[in-house]
C-alpha cells in the first residue's frame, strides 16, 4: 500500500529542480493511500504536473490535492492555465 501525497512530494521535488520558478503545492484529506504500482504512478503524477506547469499562467502556482471516500481515492491538479 502506497501513501500517494508522500510519493507525489518526492515527484515534485524532482520537477521543483527542473521548474523553480513554479510553486508547487500538495494537500491531503485522509491518508491517501491505495495499492498501486509505484513506477507508474510516479508516472502518471510526473506527467499531470509536467502538463500542469506547461499549460499554466505563468507564475501561478500548481496546485495538487488528495482526498478519500468510499474506498476510493481522488487527485485534483489545478493550474490557472488559460489553454
């Protein structure tokens, strides 16, 4: 079982070297956690933030946000892109 807000900070750490200049940030409601592979997880969060940040304002902060229900879990990445 993976706790994904803890693997997603360490994927923006790698993006906070490559993109200083964009604030990122990562919120949780619950643990967040769920049983997934975490090469593609790693994955798929590069990728979302990565398309966040390109399509974004510049300047604006990425916002990230993990909640749960249900037995399910949610990722919300939000940018104030114009695209």
């Amino acid at each position: 079982m993976l706790h994904l807000p803890v693997m997603f900070e360490q994927v923006m750490d790698g993006l906070r070297v490559l993109h200083p200049e964009v604030e990122l940030r990562c919120t949780s409601q619950g643990p967040a956690v769920a049983w997934v592979d975490p090469e593609r997880a790693a994955r798929v969060m590069a990728n979302l933030l990565t398309n966040a940040i390109a399509h974004g304002k510049d300047g604006a902060p990425v916002c990230v946000s993990f909640r749960e229900g249900d037995g399910e879990v949610w990722m919300d990445v939000h940018n104030d892109g114009g695209a």
